[in-house]
C-alpha cells in the first residue's frame, strides 16, 4: 500500500483529495496545524469524513517550524503540499505572513524530503501568477514575473524552489496551477460561498468591478482528479519536473456567477456596486491542454451543475455562524 503526504488535509481541498485517496487504497498521512484563516471547527468537521479510518494517520504541526515533519516515522512514497495561506487580498495585509506559511514552509517539506529520501512531490499552485497577463488562455509557457499580489509572488516562489530541489536532489516535481476551485467545504472567505450566504440572509453582496471580472471555476472533484491523476504520473515516471494548469478553460463572468448561484438559489441578489480591489486579477481562463495530455486531467462538472451541488450541500449542512 502507497503512503502519501497530505499537508493541509483538514482544508477545502485537501480534505477532498485525502477522502479519495483513502478510498482508492492508499495510505494518507495528514499534516495541517488548524491555521486560524477560518475557524478550526469548520477543519475539524472537514475532517470527520475520514479521521476515523484506519488507513489515516494525524499529526497536527506546524510547518513553518523548522524539522517539524522529522517526528513522521512512516515510510512515506509521496508528498502532495496543500498546505499553506490562501487569498489574495489577505496577502496584500500580511505579506511576511504568506512568506512563512508559503515559501519557508515548503523549503521546510523539501528539506524534509531530501532528508527522508522521498523523491515524489505534487505541489499546489495556483493561476494567481499569471496576473494581469492579457494572452488568453493562460498556457503554462507563458511569462509569470509579473506578480500583483504577495500571495501569486509567493507561489511563484515556490515553483522556483521546487526547480531548485529537482535540479540538486533528483525530486520529481509537478506544480499544479489550480483555477478558482469550488464546491461543499469551500472555503468561507470564496466568493461563491460569501454570496450564497449573503443571499441566504437577504444582504447586500458586494461586487467589485462592473461585473466583467472573470473567473475560470473549477468542482472540486475535477481538481482532486487533476491531483490524483499528478500523483500517478509521480509514480510512474522518473526525472519529472513540470507544470499544469488545472482549470475548467470556461471563464464565467463576476455578474454570471452571482445570476447562476440565485437561480440555484431561488433568491434575489441585492447588489452594492464597488470598485475593483488591488491584487485581484482581472479574469483567470486557463489552457488546459498540457494537463489533458501529461496526465489525462478531463474536467466533467459544469460551472451550473457545480453550483447546484454546492447549493444543496450549503442548505443542508449547518452553517456555522462565522
Ligand atoms: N481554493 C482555491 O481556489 C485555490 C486556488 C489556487 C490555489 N490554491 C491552493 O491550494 C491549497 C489548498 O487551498 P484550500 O482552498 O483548500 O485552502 P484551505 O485554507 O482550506 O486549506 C489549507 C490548509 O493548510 C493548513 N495550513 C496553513 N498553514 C499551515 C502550516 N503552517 N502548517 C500546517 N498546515 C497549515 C490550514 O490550516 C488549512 O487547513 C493552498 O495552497 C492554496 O493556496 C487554492
């Protein structure tokens, strides 16, 4: 039986992905220190999905803490590092804060790696470097250096330290540049699950920009795919170091996004218009070509079926009180 890392496990995403690892049969090591971004009841209750499995293995640490990972004795085949500060906008307030949670935690992952001897590593980007780039779609071949957040700079960071580690210690590496990811647990500072709450208690939803803003979402089960299908392309191939963008290649325009999530709804939305907020990019839209072919990543769920499934679980579950 494989072992896999999970940093971040108790997140959005990560919670997803260790859920399907574990029903595909591999071992997962979860890692996440409950960082207090959101509220820990809403990780803790991400987590009861699968805390109970005994092909599941916790250890609550904190990764900016230098060696932190030396207390995991397991034999380890694979790190997939979810973990880290997300948001754009909160990057702006705190930058040093997503240095230490972003870069410095991941150098500490691939310290530990090297130390440990595990040479797959699946790392989670994200399509915020492309910043404001106009070519359309965003092709992994395109030029990122022009970050316009610390949270796209500090991904970008990464990506290069990643290089780092392939090119010194043979590590293979995928960068995963994820696209706007949603679905049940998304996280509560999103967009999408801002506004259904917000339509949900009949307040005003504040839109940033002339709602031409674009975002290309993405369900979540087709980013964990795009994650799971990384992991077995580690597996099988050796002297890896690459990039894909794991998108849906369909932007949906800011005022669609709030038509669409009040329809599944049935609410009306009451709208306060203001201006567009520094950091955010004007329309993420990715190419995802490069992923269909490396990987056979084939996103199935539609940007209207999504938000449904969101919906239903948003109205069912108990929404804790943020
Ligand atoms: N959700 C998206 O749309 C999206 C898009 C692009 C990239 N990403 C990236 O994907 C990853 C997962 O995103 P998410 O939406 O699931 O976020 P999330 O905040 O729900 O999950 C991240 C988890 O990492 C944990 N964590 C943070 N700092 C840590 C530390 N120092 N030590 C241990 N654990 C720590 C948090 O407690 C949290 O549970 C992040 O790296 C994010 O930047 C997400």
């Amino acid at each position: 039986m494989k072992s896999i890392v999970v940093t971040g496990c108790a997140g959005f995403i990560g919670s997803h992905l260790t859920e399907k690892l574990l029903q595909l049969g591999y071992k997962v090591i979860g890692i996440d220190n409950f960082d207090p971004f959101y509220p820990k009841r809403i990780k803790e209750e991400n987590m009861n999905h699968f805390r109970q499995d005994s092909s599941f293995v916790f250890y609550e640490l904190d990764l900016r803490v230098d060696s932190s990972l030396d207390i995991i004795t397991e034999p380890v085949d694979l790190v997939v590092h979810l973990a880290g500060k997300a948001g754009v906008r909160p990057s702006i307030e705190d930058p040093q804060g997503y240095i230490n949670s972003n870069i410095s935690a991941t150098r500490n992952v691939l310290d530990f790696m090297r130390k440990k001897g595990v040479k797959k590593f699946a790392f989670a980007s994200s399509s915020s470097i492309y910043g404001n780039n106009k070519e359309v779609p965003f092709s992994e071949s395109h030029n990122v250096d022009r970050a316009i957040s610390p949270y796209a700079f500090s991904k970008k960071s990464c990506e290069i330290l990643n290089h780092c580690y392939h090119h010194l210690y043979d590590l293979d590496i995928i960068n995963m540049r994820f696209f706007t990811v949603f679905g049940p647990r998304q996280r509560p500072d999103l967009a999408i699950h801002k506004f259904l709450k917000l339509m949900k208690n009949n307040q005003e939803i504040p839109m940033f920009g002339d709602g031409s803003m674009a975002r290309d979402y993405t369900y979540v089960s087709d980013t964990v795919e795009g994650i799971v299908k990384s992991c077995q392309y580690l597996f099988d191939h050796e002297n890896v170091f690459d990039t894909i963008n794991l998108g849906n290649s369909y932007p949906i325009l800011l005022s669609d996004m709030i038509a669409t999530i009040a329809t599944s709804a049935k609410c009306t939305p009451k709208i306060k218009h203001l201006p567009m907020q520094a950091g955010d990019v004007d329309q993420t839209f990715a190419d995802i070509s490069r992923a269909k072919k490396l990987i056979g990543y084939n996103p199935k769920v539609s940007f209207k079926e999504g938000i449904e499934l969101f919906v239903k679980w948003f109205t069912q579950k108990d929404t804790p009180i943020l």
